[in-house]
C-alpha cells in the first residue's frame, strides 16, 4: 500500500490562522495578495462563499482544497498568476 503525501494545509490548520469564516481581506494577506486578486478567484470558483447578509466570507474547505490541488501559482507584484504551460520557474 503506498504511502500519500499529508495535506499541506488542512483544514485545522487553516482554521488555527484564519478562523472559522474569513473575510476577503484576511484571506488575501494569508495569501500574500490583492485583495482584487483573490475576489477575481472568488469569480472563477477557485473559492466558494458562505451565505452571508454582510460581509463576504470564504470557506475555510474551499481555501484548503485550493492550496493543496497542486498547481502552483506565480506571484508577482502581490498578484497570483499561474505559470504558463511549458514554462519552468
């Protein structure tokens, strides 16, 4: 049977730095970004929102799946942008 590699980032961990419904904002300075940044992600479904009357608020699941799918993003200027196919770092 082989062994996986741990999540990254799980969802305790998130909830430890974030807490349990993080705005916009907090999300994107844990990510290091514009806030524009991670509400352009918000549009693209990379996260999904919680049901809310005021402030927008993001799943802290949503967050964790994103952070641990994989895929590299580039950051350049506060802004994340995935590197394009065929291009190394």
């Amino acid at each position: 049977m082989p062994i996986q590699d741990p999540l990254l980032f799980t969802e305790a961990l998130l909830l430890e730095k974030l807490g349990p419904a993080p705005t916009v904002s907090r999300v994107a300075g844990f990510l290091e970004e514009s806030p524009t940044t991670t509400w352009r992600r918000i549009k693209e479904h990379q996260f999904q929102t919680l049901p809310s009357g005021g402030t927008t608020r993001i799943s802290i699941k949503s967050l964790a799946a994103f952070l641990n799918r994989g895929c590299d993003y580039e950051l350049t200027h506060k802004r994340g942008r995935q590197p394009k196919p065929g291009k190394a770092k």
